[in-house]
C-alpha cells in the first residue's frame, strides 16, 4: 500500500491494533466499524465520545507519548502530515507500519477515506461513506458554482485557516 506521501507500507495481516494520531481519522475508524481493533488515541480525539471516554490516550498530535504508544504494540500507525511532528512520526516510522495522509482538498479526503478502507479490510464500509459525502456535496452544487468569500480557523495560537 502508498500512503499520500508515496511511500509503500508493508504488513503480513490486516491490523489488528491500530492507533490513530488523528482525530478526524479516529472519527473514519469508528465508522468503519473498527471499535475492537483501535487500541490508541490522542488526547484531542473527542468523538466519538465512547471511545473518548474507554481508549488509551497517547499523548497530543503534536506531544505524542512514544512510551504509551510502545506499550500498545500497535501493528499500524495512522497519521497526518500537517497535523503531526515529522520527527515523532519518523521516530515512529523505525519501529511500525506508519501511514500518512496529507489531505489538500475533497478528492485526497476520499482517497484517504479508500485507503484505510483497504488498508483495514473494510473497503466496503468505506466506499459507502465516500459514496454519501459524494451525494452530500452534489445536492449543495450549487453553493460551489457561487463566489463566496470566508475564512476557516482551524487552530489558534498561532492562527491556522483553510
């Protein structure tokens, strides 16, 4: 398999314990069905609540605990190029199978979405949700074809927008 970075990830076996450096990507893996196979999360992910509230935590995206994650043993490692700390996701990289997204628009977002997808063994959930946000945006065309202007803030201290 190629993450979004191009490079190839190996494994013998679907995972079975996965840990998630990524809140959003955590939300994917719980809609996936995947609740028994993902065994870490990050402080930051809050949703959905269940596992919030039952997962080990591993730290921040930023401040992971490379202790924690160790312990967890996990045998695949999902995390972002903007989100994470390329030093601590290299770090990681040493020991376990890492795969990177870096998501820049709707089309990398499905792709990502495929890729856990057949990366996890659920290609069939996942091509369901890409189908429903693939219907979702085409019902609001109509939004895209107007110039609008806005702005995103996604992060503060220091500001980040999309």
């Amino acid at each position: 398999m190629i993450d979004q970075l191009g490079r190839k990830i190996e494994w013998t076996d679907f995972p079975r314990r996965i840990v998630s450096l990524v809140p959003s990507q955590t939300e994917l893996l719980y809609d996936l069905g995947l609740g028994d196979r993902v065994v870490g999360i990050t402080k930051f992910c809050v949703h959905p609540e269940q596992w919030f509230r039952s997962k080990i935590r591993i730290g921040g995206t930023k401040q992971l605990k490379m202790e924690v994650i160790q312990s967890l043993q996990p045998d695949l490692i999902l995390a972002n190029k903007e989100e994470n700390e390329r030093e601590q996701v290299e770090s990681l990289m040493q020991r376990y199978p890492v795969w990177v997204s870096d998501i820049k628009d709707l089309e990398d977002a499905l792709e990502m979405i495929q890729q856990v997808g057949l990366l996890t063994d659920t290609s069939k959930e996942a091509s369901l949700i890409t189908r429903r946000i693939e219907e979702a945006f085409r019902r609001i065309e109509y939004l895209r074809q107007k110039k609008r202007r806005c702005i995103y803030l996604i992060w503060r201290k220091p500001y980040m927008c999309a």
